[in-house]
C-alpha cells in the first residue's frame, strides 16, 4: 500500500484536550444571559382527540411563556421526507409522549412544577401498538393501509427455485427496539425573531435542522443560522430528532421575542419520547441444493416505524439491500415494508436497518446448516459472495475483497474449529454453564443508498488564512467518532503539510457548506473523498503560483492570502463512474461500496440464571486503508459492544404506545465488567474513490454482533432462538418449552 | 415564601469556596452551576452513569446522588483538579489510547479511574473493568478506557 505521511496514522483526536480536562463544552454547559428554560407537555395516551388544554387555576400563568400548534407561524410540520409529522400535536394524538403545549419560565424548577399543572384532555381512539395490528389495519391510521413504504426486489424465479430445492426451511425472526443511549441526552437552544433565527445544540445533521426551522418558520434561509455544539454521541439518535427540539425552543424564544430558551431532556424524557431503533419481523422461506448450494430466498421484512413516517423509507431501503447478506443466490425476492403503529417514530440507529435484517439471514443460515448436516462455515464457504458476482439488486461485486479468507481469519482467531468440536463434550457434564462459539459474515454499504448521494450535491470548502492556516469547511460534525481528526489527516496529506496546520471549523450554518447529514457511514468515506479534492485544488493553486518551491505551506498561504485577499478551493460530490441505480425497479448499484466482516464469539450460557456471556469477540473487517488505526478501532469496539447489548440485554418494554422501562436503572445497556476484550482485525484494500483508500466504517459492527452470539447459543444447547434480545427471560421460555 | 438558602463552604481542587445553596440542591447543581465547573456531566439524575463522579472527602461518589448540604466542609475534586501544568498521567493516556470519543462520559471517567489509580485498586484487567463498571461509556466498548487505565498504571501513557 502507499505510504502517506499522515494518512494511515493514529494521530491524536484534535478535540482530545478539550474534552479530558472537562474544557470542551457541551450544550447544556453554555452560560447564556436572560435564559429561559424550557419544558414540554406530553401527551398520556398513544391516540386521540384533544377536548380541551386546561392551565390549573390560581397558578400565575402569567410567568410563562406558553406556545401551543396555534402559534406556529409557519407551516406546523417537523419537515423529514414527508410533512406528517406535527411540530406540536393540534388536535389529533397519535402516540405516547407527543408534544402539545410548550413552557418556559426563567427558573428550571419552576417550569417543571408548571408542566404537571397542564392537563391535556384526551378521548380516546382505537390503537394500532404492533407490527400484526398494524398489517391488519384495524384500524387503519395513516394513509390508506398504515404502509409508510414497500420495496421489492426481485431476481429470477424464486418460487420455481423453492420448490425445485432438495431442502427447504421457513422461519421467522424478531429483533426489538434499541435506544441509542448516547451519554449525552438531546439538548437545544434556541433564539428566534422574525430578524433571525439562531438554533444551537446538539445535533448530527445541522442541514436538515435548518430544514426543519425553514418549513415551520417560512422565513428566508439566509435568516435561519443552525451551529452544532460539541455533540456527546449520537448513533443516528441525534439525526432527526433534533429538528423537532430545534423547532420547539425556537417557537418558544420567538414568542418570549426573542429571549434565548434552552432545553435540555433529563434522561427519562430523552429516552421516553426520542426515536429508537425499528422493531423488527423478517420471514425468510429458503431453499438448498444436496450441496448446500443456496438456490432460493424469498425474504418479507416489516419494519414497526411509529406514528409517523420520519426516516422509515430510508431504513427500510437498507433493510431491503441487505436482506441477502453476503451470499450468492439467484433466485430470490425480498418484500419489505415500514409500517405505522402508536408509538413514538422509529428513527435512525447505527446501522439503519440492516442489523435487522442481517440479524434474520445470519441466524438463518446457521439453522440451514444445522439441518443439512453441515458446519456453518462450511455452508457459507458454498455460497459466499466472490468478486465479479451479480448481488440482489443485480449489482456486480467490484471490491476485490476473499470473504472465505476473511472469514477463516476469524475463524482462526476465535480457535473456532476446536471449540466447536469439544463445546459439545463438555457441555454433556453436570455443569449448568454451556459453552458456544458462533460467528457471522456480513456487510455494509457506505454512504447514502442508490442514487441520493448524488442528490444531496454535498460541498466541502478549504479556506487558507492570512495566518497561513487551512480551515477544513464542512457540515459533518463531530460527535466522537472522530471527523475532526480524520479530516485534519485528509486535508494535510492532500496538501503535504503538517497536521498542526489544519482547524476543522464547528459546523455553523452560516459559514459552512451543506457536506450532507452526517450519518450512513459516509463522512469518512464520502465527505473525506470532498476534503481530500479541496486539498489537492488548494495544493494546485499554490503550486501554480510559484509559492511552494520551498515546501513551506504555511508561508506559501501566507503570501497567497496577502497578495489575492483570499485563498478558498471547494469541491463538490461526484458520483464513481460506474455507479448507476433505478430507484423504481431497485435495480443497479445500490452503494457504490462495501465494508465486509466477519464477527466471532465465544460465550457461556448458565442454565440456572439464562444469562448469556461473551468470554471472547473477535471482529475481523474489510474497510478499505483504515485512517487512523486507534480511531478505526475504537469505533468498532464501540459498535460491538452496542450489537452485544441489543443482542442480550437492551429491552424496551412497551406499554400502551410507552417505553416503560426509560431509565439506565431498568435498560440495561453493558458496564465494563460486562463485556470481555473485543478484539479487532482489519484485512486493508484500499478503495480506489475513497481518501487513501478507505471506506466507511461506522456502522458496520453494528451488523454483525446479534446473529453470532445467537449462533453460539444454538451450538450451546442444541436450540434455536430467533429473538433479539436473548434476555434470560426469553431464554428461560425457550429452554423450558423445548 | 423565598426558600430559604443554606451558606456551603467547601474545598474545590484545592481551592476554597463558597456558595448559598437551595436546600434541596444536588451537589452536581452547585458543582456546575455555583461553581462553573461544567466538567462534571449529568447523564442520568439517578447514579447509574457515573458522568457526574466526582471524589468527596477521598470517595468515590455520583454527584447527583449527593444533596449539596451534605458536603458541608468537605474535600472535593473534579474533573477541572486532575491535570496541573500537564496532563496527568491518567489524562496523557487516555488521549495516546484513544479512551475519549464523544467525551461526554470521559470526566467521570477520568475522575473514577484517578481514584481508582490512587486507591491501588487495578490490580489487573478484570479489577480494572470491575472498578468502572460504575460509569456507563457507549462509545468505546471500554477496551481503549481500560488500557488507557492499566497504562497509566504502569507509568506508561
């Protein structure tokens, strides 16, 4: 591989510092003078019609500000794909916890006794609280049949190949909701008059926040300004659900004329009422040659979206593309839908939609495997993706990329050949605790689906200083994945200076350039790739005159900036040549690349508590050049461990339309006592459109945990779950009923 | 009828302080409001994020837990109290070991991970991973926290 000078790396996080001396300031540690705090009225039922918005008499009312939809002075909308969804419920509820009426009051507690004294009176209307009362559209509660959306995708003659097959297998698998649980709850603050509109917080996408404040304000974009605030994790938590706090503490700063208001969720309200993962149900009907060679997969996939349908079709795409995981298979047919129920909306989770999905075809096969008498490796060894192959949507394989190899690594890491061996041996014993070693091989496509990527037209700026410092421009922010640091490397390799040289800029509205949402794995991968082309132009422009004969680039920019005024270069998104995709038909090259993976552990399961533990994971990943190895790693370490707990522990409780158990008390998401050593191994080929190379990363080990924990269980006690998460409670029900 | 406030007087990384708190108020609340020293993170209200650690009289406590009164006259330390001139040694880890992503659990942390240092409690992984199990992290998966810990254990960074 090319040797860089910074490229390749573990340069320390930039931010690193700021935020191990507790300097780095999030948004709710902004001092702001005449701030007013705000607070939210939740609606109690999942659906209704609102009677009457009663304030307790004797209460001075006068204090507060008070907003309700009817003072919204534009359209009363939180704008995603679709305008379904109220900024402020006007009356109609249509799930638990939706906002209605908006308070704030200079003294935070007072706003929060405030808010126990409005009662909100609501009659009551027939619920749809689940994927199966939704399908049968009793009632029906948005559009015509409660779907948001349907995707199929289609090859060859999948019912013809079923039936033609030596063997055939139908299951059907679940996956719950899963709450991001970034440690930072969602935080806002808004100023708002009809001069302008200035929103900060925490947040991923300041773009689509800008959006969301254009629509319900109906002011000029030029008078809306959206600046992200060090974001505490967000893991597509922070992607949509920020539009609508943003357009709350805006409404309420414009009716107070335009006092800052802030308002920062406590932990309860933040995991009550802000999205989660999709619950999941995926029916896969197989069919197996003698062979073992995969001849038919007939897929049908629902999404539970909630109330509204926010980010659901975009989900549900990724879900659907992935729905065949990394195999061969020319007869196939995925039928996937999101559908509407009463709970608050599903939104983005690492790895959107595409765990689930991988989750129903890796626990698939190895139920297959077990049936035709095969060894879960050896049955993927038969039908894994190689180069050149056709992929569902008719896509040709391009990444040069040995799955078989890349599985046998982990395989070999895990001692997986020994241990699937003698696991059974000692599992015949009187020792209550069994013994599993399961794995996965999986994917995931980088950056926006098909052809968005070319529709979002992202940007990204480079401005030299009179300073002779290069400032990185771009929307995608920092929210401890590592953007900061991994533009720094981008934009001083390109301009073969030293890293020190670089400032990333927050991202601010006013000053940066839409790069795109910061999300789907494209930041590094996409938007990297902008940098990278800023750089070089900038490099060009220096080159070309005449000021680098030296190599100095600081001075260089230095005399550029004094002699032209300004030295900027941009560059705009532009789609890899062959990269052509049908919307309609889902026909074509749905990502333009792959990260690959295969996922390995090792775990006990005690028979007398049901808990499942992981005692060894080894993840072993293609992501293309890794950029800075210690960043690359703890992102990966960071996404297992999320995939482990939704695998075994994370369970949202539902409760009329609620999530009942919305504390850290009774989530229960892994301490570092819980988990063992994830180890990582990455197989680097550089991806030719990528900056040095590299791919995005992020969401991947996100995909992969779920299924091979599963799988281990399956090989420790012989049974077949299909269910995430594996709670004791769950597997108590599964042991006791076979 | 105004509340009345309670004089708090205490000792905060060193340096005196004082501060008239409301009764009912949370060490956290006077910690990052009175004092300014927003380092300190609230994550949960309920002590099972470990965000707001701080050392109080040599223990380890959340601050949420914690109601102001209580630390009358007490030692207190947070996050803004580990690094002097430098980094600690704890801090120089943390950043060479990739420990800190999003950042927003990392005082806690760092601050739990220092009393840990102290008390000679990290002994080895296995204590090293028990004695944080106390401060919740959802972006490393721990490993970079915990060898950034039995780093600077060892005198490495």
């Amino acid at each position: 591989m090319k040797d860089y000078a910074h490229i390749g790396r573990s340069v320390l996080r930039r931010e690193g510092r700021a935020k191990l001396t507790g300097a780095a300031l999030f948004t709710d540690d902004l001092k702001i003078e005449g701030l007013l705090y705000g607070a939210t009225v939740r609606s109690r039922e999942p659906r209704g019609r609102i009677k009457g918005i009663h304030f307790e008499e004797g209460f001075p009312w006068e204090e507060f500000i008070i907003v309700t939809a009817r003072d919204i002075p534009g359209k009363n909308v939180v704008a995603h794909l679709q305008q379904d969804q109220p900024c402020l419920a006007d009356g109609v509820i249509n799930h638990a916890e939706e906002a209605i009426v908006l308070l704030a009051h200079p003294d935070p507690l007072r706003v929060q006794d405030a808010r126990a004294r409005v009662r909100v009176d609501v009659e009551p209307l027939p619920t749809v609280l689940s994927i199966e009362e939704s399908l049968a559209c009793d009632p029906v509660i948005w559009g015509q049949d409660n779907v948001f959306k349907t995707i199929l995708i289609t090859k060859g003659d999948p019912d013809g190949a079923r039936v033609k097959g030596h063997f055939q297998l139908e299951a059907t698998y679940r996956t719950g909701a899963q709450e991001q649980l970034y440690i930072e709850p969602n935080a806002m603050i808004g100023e708002a008059t009809a001069e302008g509109v200035l929103v900060r917080g925490s947040m991923q996408c300041p773009y689509y926040v800008h959006h969301a404040l254009h629509e319900m304000f109906h002011l000029p974009l030029e008078k809306i300004r959206v600046v992200q605030v060090e974001t505490g994790g967000g893991f597509g938590g922070k992607e949509d659900y920020p539009s609508m706090l943003a357009c709350h503490v805006a409404l309420l700063s414009w009716k107070a004329g335009g006092r800052p208001v802030k308002i920062a969720y406590d932990r309860e309200e933040d995991m009550a009422c802000t999205t989660k993962r999709h619950p999941s149900r995926t029916r896969i009907r197989s069919a197996f040659g003698a062979d073992g060679t995969l001849l038919a997969l007939d897929v049908e996939l629902i999404l539970d979206g909630g109330a509204y349908m926010t980010l659901s079709p975009v989900v549900l795409s990724r879900a659907a593309i992935h729905a065949s995981g990394p195999y061969r298979c020319s007869n196939l047919r995925v039928h996937a839908q999101a559908l509407a129920t009463n709970t608050p909306p599903h939104g983005a989770f690492r790895g959107f939609g595409a765990p689930q999905s991988l989750f129903a075809i890796e626990r698939h096969m190895d139920e297959a495997a077990q049936h035709l008498g095969l060894d879960p490796a050896e049955l993927r060894r038969r039908n894994l993706l190689h180069t050149g192959d056709a992929m569902a949507t008719g896509q040709i394989m391009r990444d040069e990329v040995d799955l078989v190899a890349l599985m046998d690594r982990a395989l070999t890491e895990i001692r997986y050949a020994e241990k699937r061996a003698s696991y059974p041996t000692l599992n015949a014993g009187d020792d209550p605790v069994k013994r599993g070693v399961g794995f996965s091989v999986f994917m995931h496509g980088g950056g926006f689906t098909g052809s968005a990527e070319s529709t979002l037209n992202s940007v990204v700026a480079l401005e030299g200083t009179a300073g002779g410092r290069v400032r990185v421009l771009a929307a995608s922010t920092e929210m401890g994945q590592g953007a900061n640091t991994v533009f720094t490397q981008v934009a001083a390799e390109a301009l073969q200076a030293p890293v020190d040289l670089i400032e990333v800029v927050p991202p601010d509205t006013a000053l940066v350039p839409n790069s795109g949402p910061t999300v789907a794995s494209r930041t590094t991968q996409v938007v990297g790739k902008l940098v990278l082309d800023a750089g070089l132009a900038m490099r060009k422009t220096l080159l070309e005159a005449g000021l680098l004969a030296d190599g100095d680039v600081a001075a260089a920019i230095r005399t550029y900036v004094a002699r032209h005024g300004a030295l900027r270069t941009e560059s705009r998104y532009q789609k890899p040549d062959f990269v052509e995709w049908d919307d309609a038909t889902y026909r074509g090259d749905a990502y333009a690349t792959y990260a690959w993976a295969c996922y390995a552990a090792d775990l006990r399961v005690d028979l007398v508590t049901y808990e499942t533990q992981v005692a060894d994971f080894v993840a072993v990943q293609e992501v293309g050049r890794v950029l800075n190895p210690t960043l690359a790693a703890g992102q990966i370490e960071g996404g297992v461990a999320q995939g482990i707990g939704w695998g075994l522990n994370e369970e949202v409780i539902w409760r009329q339309g609620s999530m009942a158990n919305h504390q850290m008390s009774n989530y229960l998401m892994a301490t570092a006592a819980d988990l063992p050593r994830i180890r990582v191994f990455f197989e680097e080929r550089p991806y030719a459109y990528g900056p040095g190379g590299a791919k995005g990363l992020g969401e991947l080990p996100m995909d992969g945990p779920a299924s091979a924990l599963l799988n281990g269980v399956q090989h420790a006690l012989g049974l077949v779950p299909r269910q995430v998460p594996l709670t004791p409670e769950v597997l108590m029900d599964l042991v006791e009923g076979a | 009828m105004a509340t009345q406030k309670i004089p708090l007087e205490l000792t905060v990384n060193g340096e005196a302080r004082q501060a008239l708190v409301h009764p009912m108020a949370r060490l956290l609340d006077v910690i990052r409001e009175d004092f300014g020293l927003t380092g300190t993170k609230e994550g949960c209200g309920e002590g099972e994020c470990g965000a707001c650690s701080v050392i109080l009289d040599g223990s380890l406590v959340n601050a949420c837990l914690v109601p102001a009164v209580q630390a009358q006259g007490s030692t207190l330390r947070t996050v803004e109290g580990l690094a002097g001139v430098d980094l600690s040694p704890l801090q120089e880890a943390f950043l060479h070991h990739g420990g800190a992503q999003c950042g927003f659990c990392t005082p806690g942390m760092l601050v739990a991970g220092t009393h840990l240092l102290e008390t000679d409690a990290v002994q080895d992984e296995a204590k090293a991973r028990e004695g944080l199990s106390g401060n919740l992290c959802r972006c490393t998966g721990y490993v970079k926290i915990v060898d950034a810990l039995l780093a600077a254990r060892e005198g490495r960074s």
